[in-house]
C-alpha cells in the first residue's frame, strides 16, 4: 500500500493518469474488508484509495480504471448528487473498469 | 449546521451501519446529529460494484461513496434500475462535500454583505458593490435572492402574476429583474442551497430558506421553511433590522408557518406579533406597522388567534382614530372579529357615518369621493335605509359643488387640408352621392382593435397615470358614474375616451360637411329626402321622419331633429336585430308585461352581427354607452336642456350609415 506501488500498477496496466491528479491512500484500519475501494472527490483532482483496493492486483486495477473515470466525468460535468447521474456514471466507471482488466489480462 | 460534516464523518457513518449485520440506526448524521441515516446500494447485478448513497431523514443532508462493494445480506439495486425507482428509493439530499457547496469566494461576500446589514435591500446593495467586474455571472443568484421585493398578502394581483411572494425589483419593457421565482434556472438554486448551508447569518436564512421553500427545492424544503420562520421572529427583535422589513417579515413568517400548517410555529409567531403590536401602540407615528400585523393576526383560524387580538384592535383604534383611514382600518378588523350580527351592523353604520361626517367636512371632489366611500360601507353590508340617505346627498350635488378644473389641449391641424377633406363629400354631380358618401364615412375613431391596441401602447408607455383611480363623471347629472380602478376598468374608461374624443372631432366635420352640403346642392325635398331613405332597415314612415329630422337642423332647431331622430334609429337598429333573426320583443311573463326589448340590449346582441366591427363600436358608444356619448339615452330620459347642434349632427350621421345598410343572409347564422 505505497504510492510505489500504484505508480507500478498504472504503468503495467497503461492506465493514463491526468497530471494534475493526486492519488491519495487511507490505510484506517476499520475500512478493511468494508469493501469499499476508492473515492473521487468532488473537484476532480485528487482520488483515495482505501485498504481493500489494495487486496489483489486486479482490484487495484480495476479501482484505479474506475475511479479514472469518475476523475474525467466530474471534471467535464461537475459532481452530482442526483441518484439516476449517479447510476448512469457508475454504469460507464465499471464498463471501463472491466474493459481495462480484460486489456490487461490479453496483454500478460 | 454541520458540526463536521466531512467526507471522513460520513466515512465514519458508512463503517458504522454496513458493518455487519448492518443496521442504519447505529450512526448518527453527522449534520443534524439525529439517528435517522438511511443507506442504499447500487450497483452491478454481477459483480455488485457500484455506489452506496447515505442521507439523513431528518435533514436531508448525505454522502456518496464510490467504489463499493455491496456486502453480502444487503439488498441492493441494479445499475439498470428504473429513474423512478431510483428516486423513489434515494431523495434528494444535499452533499456538503459536493462541488456544489458554496465557492470560498462568493461564501465570503455573502458574510460581508450580510454582516451588520439593516435591510434586505442593503444586503443586495452590498454584494452588487462587492462583485468583481467581469464576475457577475458567478454572484448573480445571490444579487438576485436580496433583489426580491416580498409582496404583501393584499397584493393579490401581484402574487398571482408572480405565482410566490417575491416580486420584481425591476420590470422593464424588455424584460425583468430578477426572474420569477419559477424561472430561475436550477443551477442559481443549487447555488441558494449551498448559501444557505454555508452562511448562517439570518438575512440568508429568512430570505433564502423562504425562497428555496417556495421554490420547493429539495431536499428537506419543510426544513427550510421553518429555519426560515424561526429566522423571520430573530430578525424582528434585531434592533438595526430595518421596521419595515421586520414587519413584511412577521406577516411572511406567519404565512409561512401557515402553509407548514405547523400550529406550533403558528402560536410562536403570533406570540411575537402580539409583542410588537404591544410596543408600537406606545407611539403613534407609525400606524402602518400595527394595521399591518393585526391584520395578519385576525387572518388566523380563529382558534389561533391570539385571546388579547380584540383589545389590541380597539386599542388601535383608539391610538390611531383620529385619521378616518385608520379608523375605518381598526373597525373593519373588529367587524371581522366580532360574533354578534348586531354589533357587526353598529360598527358598519358607524363606518359609513364616519365617511359621511368627513364629507360634510369636505368640498369639492373630496367631498363627493368621502360620500361615495359611505354610500359604499352601505350598500355593501346591506344598510338600505343609510344608502338610501346617502344616495340623494350624492345626487343633491351640482357640478359647481365638484369645483373642477378645466384641461385644455391644442392640436393643430393644416386649414387646407380640413378644407379638402371637408370638399370632398360635395364634389359630386348628385345630393345623393354625397349624402351616401357622408354616409359611408366611419366609424368615427376607426376600428375598434386599433383602438385597443392604442389604449394597450398608451397604458405601457404611460402605466403611471393608469395606477391612480379615474373616477368618470357624467356629464350631465355631475355625478361619478364609472371608477376605473384596476387595469380592466382603466382599459374600459380609456377606451371610451378615445372613442369620445374621435366623434366630437368629426362631429365638428360633420357640421361643417352638412352645412357645405346644402350651400352646394341645395336642400332636398322632403319627399325626396324620404325617397333617399327608404332602404331595406328603413320604411317609409321612418324614412320620412328622418327627412324631417334633416330639415329641422338645417333650420337651427338642433334639440328637435335630435329627438325626433332618436327613436326613428331605434327603429332601424330593431329592423336590422329582427331580419338578422334576433328576437326584439320580451314575453308579458308571470305577472310582467311583455313589450320591445331595449336598444342597449339589441346592440349588445348584434355584436359580431355587423360587418365592420368598429361601427358595431360607435353605435354602441353613440346611443347606449353611459362612458360614452349615450345620446339615445340623454335625449330619452330628457337629462339634458339642449341637444347642440354637434351632437345632432352625429345622429343624422348615424341615420344615414344606417340607410346603406343592408343584411346579408348567409348559411349559418344571418
């Protein structure tokens, strides 16, 4: 659970990261095994990612491509609170999430 | 407000009620610190990842998270969910952490201009001077939510052009400042929603809250509402307050706690009512603030109102009586308040006797209005007798007793061509063709639509004049016999004015035109006038006395031909109602007598029946209208010494249009 460790994942998954973005780690302990993975916060420019992101490397992948999304959406259309916005994001956030694991499991 | 309501808060809440087995009621909101979080997942029916969405039942507010897992025992919603589904499972709520809360920027020129500001129109002043050029855009919501007049409850026009309480600063030709309500775009509101968490200040919180309620935004616009309420009572003890807003504020407070339909708001506010009413009957100078909230207090059901609103009434009356506004204001409070028929009656004469001593009081027009105020007070709570007193005061009136002034305008208009237009009904080789030519010109003041739509550009290019009551006078009795009060009413006695003034200046051509006629051709005979006559709406015998109402103006003798033309085109308009197909005479029914239907009643019918709707117009406003010439009815109920030879020759235009007319049957309606 290292900004290393991230930084090798990005690179064998070819995941392309905004420069201005900042990945973030919360390592609390009561968030393990709570499943939840990651946080995009509202303006877009920092992502968190919480212990069990960090479980397998396919659930880091996938986190990193999901939250990459959320990343991209909330900066061309803002954050929303909006339940059916919300769904219809998640929709498009897990569709990459798959798209990039399947990418990388054809490239190994 | 938010004790801390961060991401990590609501991270905190999330661990708390999904930790298993999960349970909502194990966390509290972190804004409201009540135990109503509800949680809800979403997320794909296979992998079941996707978000979990928590808010607060009690406040509305809650949080996102995403990426989750949905762990297993929870139930869940797939991503394909339904739009209706979805909302009905997950309100509205409001993110703090959201991007929608308020930019640091504009949070800190709404505290600046909310701090120790006096009024709500200081507060826009204020964030008008505070926003940087080129920024407007960005502040505009907020300039927007302190320009909004709050419209009294009397106001019931305004309200329903506006369809809320707040009203325009601004309305130009062009457009209006700020928008109503209803048209503010979501993206403003969303910028009052996070105004109105992020600043406490109360001018935010009344003003805000209020609008985000009758906006009903969601989430949690009850919620709103009621801070807004609360809100409204401290800002009526803040001393700076401005007095006129505090008591629009108290009367917006007592409404808004009305349509909560929250008793317990609904006493608080009208316990701080009472106060206020209590402290401003110490001093008189200020009327208008007690007359207000008392007002508002005896709207109340009356098991809400509060047991002293009796006393603080007559209080009134006795503080502010000396002005017969006032007082009239204090007793229509109590006739409203008072359970006793009898005593309700007392307190009507008393009201009607008060205008009736301030007429005698009075002179001139004043005096006439203070007569016609009490002649109002009667007939409207049924005091016959009283009405019947007042109504012979009025009538007793001369026009010298109305001591009026004259206003005179001057047009001028090019002798050559007034010569011209006038040569032009005799160029003819016969008296026929002129006379069908002098005829045929019309309707004086052309068509009635263009009217209209002059009276419309008049009333938008000039409204002051049209806000102000214009009492019609009849011009021959002196009494008031039309109150234009409210656009409608205004449009009408315009209308009429119009119409007045385009037939007394053809009138005077219409002199001239017949008196050139008779230089140039002579004067017809009697039998051939009657020949000329003679039409499809006009018989013989009609058409002979018409001959005859032609010679007698010719001979100066105006007042005669007037009334012996009069009922002949009485007789023409029921020609034309009856080969239309309208019925012109009234059945004798039950113990009543049948007989001719009356020509105002006829004319009325006809409408839409003429091809020119502008003569349907004149006629109406020749003969029957009382705003108008009304000749029919000033020669037959003999109210006036003298037709003048104007008038006279007005009708025997009249007579003669009438000769060209003729009906056309048709497959519908003739």
């Amino acid at each position: 659970m290292t900004a290393k460790t991230i930084d090798d994942m990005v690179t064998r998954a070819e995941l392309s990261l905004p420069e201005d973005l900042r990945i973030e780690i919360d390592e609390r302990r009561d968030l393990r095994g709570r499943q939840l993975y990651g946080y995009t916060w509202p303006d877009g420019l920092r992502v968190t990612l919480y212990p069990d992101a960090f479980q397998t490397e396919e659930e880091l992948i996938r986190t990193l491509a999901h939250e990459l999304t959320h990343v991209r959406q909330v900066r061309s259309a803002g954050a929303t609170t909006d339940s059916v916005v919300l769904a219809a994001r998640e929709r498009e956030a897990y569709a990459e999430e798959e798209h990039q694991w399947r990418s990388y499991l054809e490239r190994q | 407000m938010t004790a801390d309501e961060s991401h990590e808060a609501w991270l905190a809440v999330f661990a708390a009620v999904t930790a298993a087995p999960a349970d909502a009621r194990r966390a509290a909101c972190p804004n409201c610190g009540h135990f109503a979080v509800r949680f809800q997942y979403v997320a794909d029916a296979t992998s079941k990842v996707g978000f979990c969405a928590l808010w607060c039942e009690n406040c509305g507010h809650g949080h996102t998270l995403a990426r989750t897992k949905v762990p297993d025992g929870i139930d869940f919603l797939p991503l394909e969910t339904s739009e209706e589904d979805l909302r009905a499972a997950i309100p509205s709520f409001w993110d703090a952490t959201a991007e929608t809360s308020l930019a640091d920027d504009l949070k800190e020129r709404l505290e600046d201009a909310t701090a120790r500001a006096t009024s709500w129109h200081e507060v826009y002043k204020r964030l008008r001077e505070l926003v940087p050029e080129g920024d407007e855009q960005r502040h505009r919501a907020l300039i927007w939510a302190f320009a909004y007049d709050l419209i009294s409850p009397d106001e019931t026009d305004r309200l329903a052009r506006e369809g809320s309480v707040f009203g325009a600063m601004f309305e130009f030709a062009e457009g209006r400042m700020p928008p109503r309500l209803a048209e503010v775009p979501d993206e403003d509101v969303a910028v009052w929603m996070a105004a109105f968490e992020a600043v406490p200040a109360l001018a935010v919180r009344s003003r805000i809250g209020d609008l985000l309620w009758s906006r009903k935004a969601q989430p949690a616009a009850h919620r709103k509402a009621r801070e807004a309420c609360e809100a409204l009572i401290d800002l009526s003890r803040l001393e700076a307050w401005d007095a006129l807003e505090q008591t629009e504020g108290l009367v917006r407070a007592l409404n808004l706690s009305r349509e909560l339909n929250d008793e317990a708001l609904m006493r608080k506010v009208a316990e701080r009512v009472v106060e206020v009413v209590e402290k401003e009957l110490g001093r008189e100078d200020r009327p208008g603030i007690s007359f207000r909230l008392l007002r508002a207090l005896v709207g109340l059901p009356q098991t809400l109102r509060p047991k002293q609103l009796m006393e603080l009434v007559r209080r009134s009356a006795a503080t502010y009586g000396k002005d017969p506004h006032h007082l009239e204001s204090a007793i229509e409070l109590e006739a409203v308040l008072t359970s006793s028929p009898d005593d309700r009656r007392a307190l009507r004469v008393r009201q009607a006797e008060l205008w009736r001593d301030k007429a005698s009081e009075a002179e001139g027009i004043l005096r006439v209005s203070f007569l016609e105020k009490a002649l109002d007070v009667a007939r409207t709570h049924g005091l016959a007798d009283l009405a019947r007193d007042l109504r012979v005061e009025v009538q007793g009136l001369t026009e010298e007793d109305l001591d009026l002034k004259t206003i005179s305008t001057e047009v001028e208009i090019d002798r050559e061509e007034i010569e011209r237009f006038h040569a032009a009904f005799v160029q003819f080789d016969s008296w026929q063709t002129s006379l069908a030519a002098f005829g045929a010109y019309g309707p004086p003041g052309g068509d009635i639509a263009a009217i209209e739509r002059q009276v419309a550009e008049q009333m938008k290019n000039h409204p002051l004049q049209y806000l102000i009551r214009t009492v019609v006078i009849d011009p021959d009795f002196g009494v008031p016999v039309f109150h234009a009060v409210d656009d409608d009413s205004h449009k009408l006695a315009a209308m009429a004015q119009s119409q007045w003034m385009a037939s007394q200046f053809w009138a005077v051509s219409a002199v001239a035109i017949l008196e050139r006629f008779v230089a140039h051709y002579g004067r017809p005979s009697r039998e051939h006038l009657t020949e000329f006559f003679t039409s499809t709406l006009v018989d013989t015998i009609t058409a002979e006395r018409i001959a005859l109402a032609f010679e007698l103006w010719w001979d100066d003798r105006s007042d005669e031909s007037a009334h012996v033309l009069v009922p002949r085109l009485e007789t023409s308009i029921r020609n034309a109602a009856r080969e239309v197909g309208l019925p012109i005479i009234r059945e004798p029914y039950g113990g009543k007598p049948g007989g001719v239907r009356p020509l105002g009643e006829l004319l009325h019918q006809l409408r839409g029946r003429f091809a020119s709707p502008g003569w349907h117009a004149y006629l109406l406003h020749l003969l029957v209208d009382p705003l108008g010439l009304n000749l029919r009815n000033v020669v037959a109920h003999g109210v006036r010494a003298r037709i003048e030879r104007t008038d006279a020759a007005l009708l025997l235009h009249a007579a003669t249009f009438l000769r060209l007319v003729e009906v056309q049957k048709t497959d519908g309606p003739a």
